[in-house]
C-alpha cells in the first residue's frame, strides 16, 4: 500500500514564481547587495544570492522593475536563498531617493532660508 506524504502549506497568499532583479539595502541605506527575486506575494518573496552573505533580519528589499521598496524581515535562509515576509506599513511605491538628491535638497533648503532672511531684512529696512 502506498504511502502519501502531504506538505502544508504555511503561507497566506499564494507566491508567484518571478525572475527579477533585486536590491537589498542595509546598514542605514549605506550598504546595498543586489539578488536576484524568484517568487513574490502580497506577504513574502524568496530571494536567491549567487553567495553566502552575512544579513540583517531586518532590511528594505528594492525591486526596480516594480519600482517597489519593502521592508522585509528574514524567516528563514539556507546557503544562498532567504525566505522574507513584508513587515506592516512599511510599503513604498517609489524608489529610495539617491544621496545626491538628499543632499542637493538640503542645500536648496539652506539658500531658501538665507534669501527669505535676506527678503525681511530688506523690507523691514525700508
């Protein structure tokens, strides 16, 4: 008589299997390590390493095709796969801002107060 081995499923959503390309980023946004997504799910993904890389459980994955960047958390990992799930309201829908920006933004911001100081300065003289 055979026997029959039934897998449960733990998941909550189904995975779809996908071949994107993926970002990981870490270490207050100054570390970066790209992967490569093979199934994603309104909750999880499974990410795939050409290596074994020494991560955080805790990082924000980037997947540029999608424009989508997630906090994840690690639920479980072998040599060069790690299972993820999305953590709750960290979800954005645009791509992480370049530092350059960041940093042209402040400097404008910085100007813009100078010349509104600069403005009250020269009306309240008149």
């Amino acid at each position: 008589m055979p026997t029959t081995t039934t897998l449960t499923e733990r998941r909550r959503s189904v995975r779809n299997r996908t071949l994107i390309g993926g970002k990981i980023i870490f270490n207050q946004r100054q570390s970066t390590l790209d992967c490569v997504v093979r199934n994603l799910s309104d909750d999880g993904a499974l990410l795939v390493f050409p290596d074994s890389v020494p991560l955080p459980d805790l990082f924000e994955l980037y997947v540029p095709l999608r424009r989508e960047s997630r906090m994840v958390r690690s639920r479980w990992r072998d040599s060069e796969h790690i299972g993820v799930t999305f953590t709750a309201g960290a979800r954005q829908n645009d791509a992480p801002i370049p530092l350059d920006l960041v940093r042209r933004l402040r400097k404008l911001e910085q100007e813009n107060a100078t010349l509104k100081a600069r403005i009250v300065e020269l009306t309240e003289g008149a």
